[in-house]
C-alpha cells in the first residue's frame, strides 16, 4: 500500500477532481460532495454517522480520504494567523 505523506493511495483514490464536476473541486468520488464540505462537517463537530445520515452517497471511507486530503493539503499550504493575544 504506497502512502503519499500519510495519504494511501486507495484514499487518493476516493477523492476526485473534474471540471465538469462542482467546478473542478475536489469531491468524494462518485458524488457531488465537496472534500471541503465534509471538512466543514468535521469541523463543526459533527459525528460521522451524521455525516453519513446528512450525505448518503458518501461512505466512511470517503470520510476518512477527506480528512487525509486535507491534511495534505495543510501541509503544502500555510496560511497566515494572527498572533496570539
């Protein structure tokens, strides 16, 4: 199973790119669920089972390639945060 900085390549796999698709965002694949979107679920502490219950197209799997995406993501870009109060 080959990994690209943690990512497997099945979990590149399940995400998708088309700009016939959302504009060219990246999706789970097969759906029309943005991987942002999924992360916005995440972020607002959702459960997996409600994302799940929210989006049935996409799968646990699809959930975890989301959140490995994103951490891809977060290591090839910084973005600026304001200091510390």
């Amino acid at each position: 199973m080959a990994t690209l900085v943690g990512v497997t390549a099945e979990q590149l796999a399940l995400i998708a790119t088309d700009p016939q698709v959302m504009h060219g965002q990246a999706v789970i694949a097969a759906t029309r669920v943005p991987v942002s979107v999924v992360l916005d679920c995440i972020a607002a502490g959702m459960s997996v089972e409600e994302i799940l219950a929210e989006y049935p197209t996409v799968t646990m799997d699809g959930i975890r390639a989301a959140a490995a995406y994103g951490a891809l993501l977060a290591r090839d870009e910084i973005v600026p945060l304001p200091p510390p109060e």
